[in-house]
C-alpha cells in the first residue's frame, strides 16, 4: 500500500466548507461534520487504520478564516463568500 512507503504524510486538515456548498459550515472542525461527513478526526483514523504511522502525520491548520454572507447560522443557506480573508 502507498501509504506504507510514505516518509511523511502532510495532513491538510482544513477547507472542508467554502463557497462549493450550499450552506455554511465550519471549515476545519475537527470533530463533527454531520452535513458533510468531513473532519480531522475521521480522516485520521482512516489514515491510521490503513497503515499510516502517527509518527508520519504532519498535521496542518489553518491560520485564516472563511465568511458566509448573509447567512442565519451553520447549516443555512447563505448569499455570497466575503471577499475579505482573515488571516495571521
């Protein structure tokens, strides 16, 4: 299996919602996902239950945020993406 002969496995654990849905979301839980059946922790217990070492695992974060316009919340619909990213 390919992810045996890895030396290091770089792990993006973020942009899990953005302006491709529907809805707002969050966009890097790390636990959760209902609506989207993505999260951090899933992956990796994928990814470690497949062969993956641990101590390959280069887990990335994301140091920015995503804005849903115009929206009543996660999980309803929103208008438009903000322009605007915040970032560190």
């Amino acid at each position: 299996m390919l992810i045996c002969a890895c030396r290091l496995i770089r792990f993006k654990s973020y942009d899990y919602a953005g302006s491709w849905l529907t809805w707002a979301d969050h966009q890097a839980n790390l636990y959760g996902g209902s609506r989207t059946n993505v999260s951090t922790d899933k992956a990796l217990k994928y990814y470690l239950a497949n062969g993956a070492s641990a101590s390959k695992i280069n887990l990335g974060i994301p140091l920015y945020g995503r804005a849903f316009e115009s929206t009543d919340g996660i999980g309803q619909s929103y208008s438009g993406v903000s322009a605007t990213q915040y970032q560190l």
